[in-house]
C-alpha cells in the first residue's frame, strides 16, 4: 500500500454475497467507480481476510471485510487560477456554472490556461475528489469557446459516473437558443443527420453518411428581420451539432465564422453590435442529482450581446 494513502473499511453487504470483488467494493464505497476501485484492486491497495486482494473478478462474502488503500489524488497539471465563475448551483458532488462566450472549458494546444478547468481548479480547491486519481473537475460534457451557457461538472467519482450515464442515455435536458439566418420552414421540426469529420476540411464537422448519429428538434421562437431565434432541444450531443444541423437545413447560426454565410443585412448588423461569434446560447439544462436523485433544472437569460443582436433584428 501506498504511504499518505487514506484507509477506508468496507464490509460487504448481505445483498451483494457472491458478486465480484470490484463491484461489491464499489457498492460498499459510493464515491468511488468501479473502474478506480478496480485499479485499487490491480496496484495492490486492497487487503481481504486471506491478505491482499488482487483479483477484481474474484466473488465475495457478505460480511467479509475489505481494507482500502485510497492514494491522495495526483496534482493536476493544469493550474488553478483565480477566474471569476458565475455558479448558477453548486453542493459537495456537483456545481452548474454559466459559461460566458470566449472561454474554452478544458486546456489544449493553443489555449493552455484561463479555461473553465482552471477556474474550477481553483474555485473547487480542497473539495475535488480524485476522478481516475488525479486532482482535476470532471468535466462530463463541453460546449464550444464561442458558445455562451450552462454546463454541468462532478466534483468525484459517483457523480462523473451518475452524470455520464445520463448523458449517454440521452435524458439530459439541453435547449439551446440560437439566432439563424432565415426563417425555417416548417417552423418546427427534427433533424437526424449523422455527424462526422468533414472529408473535405478535418477541421469542420458536416453530414457524412457513416456518421454518429445525430438528432436535434427545433421550433422556431420568434421571427426576425431575415432571421429568427430557434429553440434547440438535443436529443444526442455531437460536436458542433446545432451549428452544422441549423446549416444542413439552410439556416445558419449569425455570425458563426466557420458555418455562416451572413446576408448582406446581417453583415451591417454584426458589424455595428460588433458580434463577432455565433448566436448560440445553452439557455436550459436539466438532470437527475446522480446522488440524491432530486430533479434538477436551470435556466439562462441569453447574454447581452446576444440580447443586443436580437434587439436589432427586430421587426
């Protein structure tokens, strides 16, 4: 076992005899995966009644007694940094923040800082459990630098796991208000067209048969001068998925620089609010606590210069 490491006692419950060690020991310890107990398990950091337990597949015994071995989590890499947040909710598993336009959520080639991560990093500090055993916010979906809005990140093992559930089961709640060209005929409806790679530009995402599926509905909010805000619900959560299924219906995002093709009026527009981003906005998100398993929904009012695009397009 690892010094400085923190020793917890599991005891094995009737209701989990004869199930494997890795998830009986994850049942008996709810802020910690399967997976990471079953690293535990692998790097020697479990001791049984017959001494160190190094099978994860091995079966257990109700009321047989288990030793864990927990390592302080690995410092991040990344740097914490004091980065103002505007937390719409936060308890000890989870915290909601709305995001503003021009900040990436997590470090990368070209934005190694001044991310949603490192503000997190340093707003969360002395709380974040170690998810996969590094110190880091478990950012469990993102949305893009230059869109503004709600997202969701665990602060430990349980709610990363609780939160990716959902997401992969498509029960997240996501509206996202977005200002497009054009006013979409019909004024509602569904699209499911997969996603991929363009194979034309790697650096866009188009409609490419083969591609993951897909699917967003949209029903139109409230017309424009040539153009029209559109609530987006998301059924799947695909990068760049509004922006590319709003373009592959004729309906572009204003000011989007990679998939917008801007009007002449919407040009003179964009340049005097000097909006210089797409018109998108994650406005409604809405889940099940992966803990208490409370509903949970929130909203966002559309950001000022998004508000201010819309006022000019007013008819």
């Amino acid at each position: 076992m690892e010094r400085g490491a923190a020793i917890v006692e599991a005891v094995i419950a009737d209701a989990a005899d004869g199930w494997r060690l890795d998830r009986a020991l994850a049942d008996a310890l709810p802020d910690l995966s399967r997976e990471r107990v079953k690293a535990l398990i692998a790097s020697g950091n479990v001791t049984g009644p017959d001494g160190l337990a190094r099978d994860p597949s091995r079966k257990t015994a109700a009321g047989a007694a288990f030793r864990v071995a927990v390592p302080q989590p690995e410092p991040a890499s990344n740097e914490a940094q004091d980065i103002a947040l505007d937390v719409v909710f936060e308890d000890e598993h989870l915290i909601v923040v709305d995001k503003p336009a021009g900040m990436v959520v997590h470090p990368a080639c070209g934005n190694p800082d001044g991310t949603l991560v490192n503000a997190l990093l340093h707003h969360c500090a002395g709380q974040l459990s170690g998810i996969g055993g590094v110190a880091r916010p478990g950012i469990v979906h993102r949305i893009d630098k230059d869109t503004s809005g709600l997202l969701v990140a665990a602060k430990h093992d349980r709610a990363h796991e609780g939160l990716a559930r959902q997401f992969k089961a498509h029960s997240i709640e996501r509206r996202y208000h977005a200002i497009v060209a054009g006013l979409p005929g019909p004024t509602s409806g569904t699209i499911d067209a997969p996603l991929a790679r363009s194979p034309a530009n790697r650096k866009k995402v188009a409609v490419v048969k083969g591609g993951k599926r897909a699917v967003t509905h949209y029903r139109m909010l409230r017309g424009l001068r040539e153009a029209a805000l559109v609530e987006c619900r998301l059924e799947t959560g695909r990068t760049h998925q509004v922006r590319v299924h709003m373009t592959s219906i004729g309906h572009p995002l204003l000011g989007d620089p990679v998939y917008g093709r801007s009007r002449p009026t919407h040009r003179s527009v964009l340049t005097e609010t000097g909006f210089a981003r797409q018109a998108l906005h994650a406005a409604h998100l809405g889940f099940i606590h992966p803990v208490n398993s409370n509903a949970l929904a929130f909203d966002s009012e559309m950001p000022a210069d998004m508000q201010e695009l819309f006022d000019k397009l007013l008819v």
